[in-house]
C-alpha cells in the first residue's frame, strides 16, 4: 500500500495527540487542606528530670510541764530534767514552768501535778489534746482525754521506813525529812510508822538505849549547813542506818556519812551523781510510765488510769533473796491498799 503524504500527516498528528492526552491524564499530589494539617511534635529531651519532693509539714509536738507541785512526786531533782531530755529526744518541744501558758498556746500534752480544778478549767479548751496527770487520788473533774498516774508519795517514805529497820544493826535508824505533809500525815511520821510497821517497839539491846527511830526536820536543799545541824541532832544516838532525801545530799556530808559507817537510804535514781552515795534507793517507774504515753499515737480512751509502782534499788549493797522477797510482799500488800503509811494500828 501506497503512503501518501497526507496520510502520514494524519499519523503524526494522531500520535502528538495521544502523547499530549497521557502527559494530562497523569497523577497529581494531592494537596494538604487546613483542616488536614499534622504539626510535628517536639522531640522529648533526653535528659533525665528530677521528681519534685512534695515537703510534708508534720504538726509540731509540744509538753508543758507544769512545776507546781511537782517535787511532790520527783524528789528528786535530777528525775524531772532527766525526763525533759528524753522527751526532746522523741522530738517534743518542751515547756517547763510554775506559771500557766497562755490560752494561745498549743500542746499535744500537759503534764501536771496534783492539778486544782482551777488549773484544770485554765486547759478546758481545744489547745490541749491530752492531760497527764500525777495525782494520788482523783477528786476532780476532768473534761478532756486524760491519763491519770496514781501515786502515793507517802508510799515511799513507808518503805524507806520498813527498809530502813530492815537492814539495820540493833534497829538504830534515822531520818532526815523535809518539813512536808501528806493527807495531813507530817513526812516524819510516815517515815517512823514504815519503822514501828516491822520491829514494834524498836528498842536497841546495847546504849544508848532509846527508842528507834530518831528523826530530825530539815531546811532547804541549799542550806547545807542547817543540814548538818539536823544530823548532828541525832548522830549522838549512834545511828548506822540514815534515810534522807537525795536533794539534800552534798560531798561534805557523804564524806561524814562513810567515815561514821551510816549506811544511806534515798530516793536517787540511777545513772546521776547522788546515785554513786547511795547504798540502797526507793525508787518509782513514774518516768517510765509518761514516756510510754506519749508515745502512744492511737490513744482512744478518754480517760486511763495507771498505777506507779515502788521498788527497793540497790546500789552498793544487794538485799539478801530472803529479804527482797519480804519487802517486795510488803509493798505489793500497801500499795494494794492493805497497810496505811499514815496510821499503825496499836495492840
């Protein structure tokens, strides 16, 4: 077949337009819309962050101690500041005074001392979370949460009385006591009924020949010199047994004491000075009972009652098992409310 020239003028042009349909029948892009659009997000830096500590303020722990009437019940003097310190070790802000804080004033506890209902109404408001009080017995009334510790002081004096006859030669004892009173019982008559509680009569076989025991009153602890007088009111009796309250105690009279043979009863606890004079101490868990509650967190009573218990602490001289066994029945039987220190009974 013959190509004309017309002919292959119409192919060229058939193919241009088949070529041109293709470039425009190509794919597009599509283009992102508004609304389509992803914004890239930030890369996170590879550097590590430290959490914050959120700081937990803890409510402050705080004790007053009210003083009055406290040497009562702490005779002595290095127990209520040795208990102080051991309450600013658990962390307790510590107030001591005779005189009573103000309304504004918040304590966790207050410690007090055979309170009067007058005291007692000064706390009755929401400053005061729990009373402690050491009282021998409750006459009054409380409104708030309250432990209450019951304790005879004329207890003690009893059984360093009794002790006192105990360990004695030929019952020569003395006593040296403060010019207090307790249930209106002066503290030298308590002593000497401890005394007659166990040998009677008390009457020595060899003289002088005088009817034990021999007591004296004393001053002040400061007055050292009113104390010695107070001894030598009764040394010429040959005394070798001597109780006398730990506060009193000072080098010059302790030297006195050994040289004479006087064998030393007190009230000192362990662990201070007054404590390395002492032959033999009356001593009480007091102390030991307060810490335990304040330690306490989940108190839910409102009112708990708890006794204070008396033992004999010896600290040079140890009481035969015979002897530890009787005094020991002996305060279980008065401080379970079987003997009085105040009256004996006469047959």
């Amino acid at each position: 077949m013959k190509i004309t020239k017309f002919t292959t003028i119409l192919i060229i042009v058939l193919v241009v337009f088949v070529l041109s349909a293709c470039v425009n029948n190509a794919p597009t892009q599509p283009q992102p819309t508004s609304s389509g659009l992803v914004e890239p997000t930030l890369l996170e830096s590879s550097t590590p962050t430290n959490p914050v500590e959120t700081q937990v303020i803890e409510e402050s722990k705080n004790i007053f101690i009210h003083l009055d009437n406290s040497v009562l019940f702490f005779p002595d003097q290095t127990a209520l500041p040795q208990l102080s310190f051991a309450m600013m070790e658990m962390g307790f802000d510590v107030l001591s005074t005779n005189e009573l804080p103000g309304s504004d004033k918040h304590f966790s506890f207050a410690l007090l001392f055979d309170p009067s209902q007058e005291t007692l109404s000064h706390f009755q408001s929401d400053n005061i979370e729990r009373f402690l009080i050491v009282q021998e017995n409750l006459d009054v009334t409380v409104e708030r949460p309250s432990t209450v510790f019951e304790i005879s002081p004329a207890d003690r004096l009893f059984i360093a009385g009794y002790l006192s006859a105990m360990i004695s030669n030929d019952w020569r004892v003395g006593g040296l006591l403060p010019p207090i009173s307790y249930q209106n019982t002066n503290a030298d008559k308590v002593f000497q009924n401890g005394v007659v509680f166990l040998c009677g009569r008390c009457a020595p076989t060899f003289g002088p020949i005088v009817k034990f025991p021999m007591t004296a009153l004393l001053s002040n602890p400061e007055d050292n010199e009113s104390t010695l007088q107070a001894y030598g009111e009764i040394s010429t009796n040959k005394i070798n047994t001597l109780y006398i309250p730990s506060s009193y105690l000072f080098d010059d009279l302790v030297i006195l004491f050994k040289q004479s043979g006087v064998t030393i009863v007190s009230d000192a606890i362990s662990g201070v000075d007054q404590s390395d004079w002492i032959d033999y101490a009356i001593v009480d868990n007091l102390s030991n009972l307060i810490m335990e509650a304040i330690s306490k967190t989940d108190q839910q009573e409102e009112l708990v009652t708890i006794p204070v218990e008396y033992s004999v602490f010896a600290s040079s001289r140890e009481l035969s098992p015979g002897k530890s066994n009787f005094i020991a029945n002996m305060i279980q039987t008065l401080q379970a409310g079987f003997i009085s220190p105040y009256q004996i009974p006469i047959e």
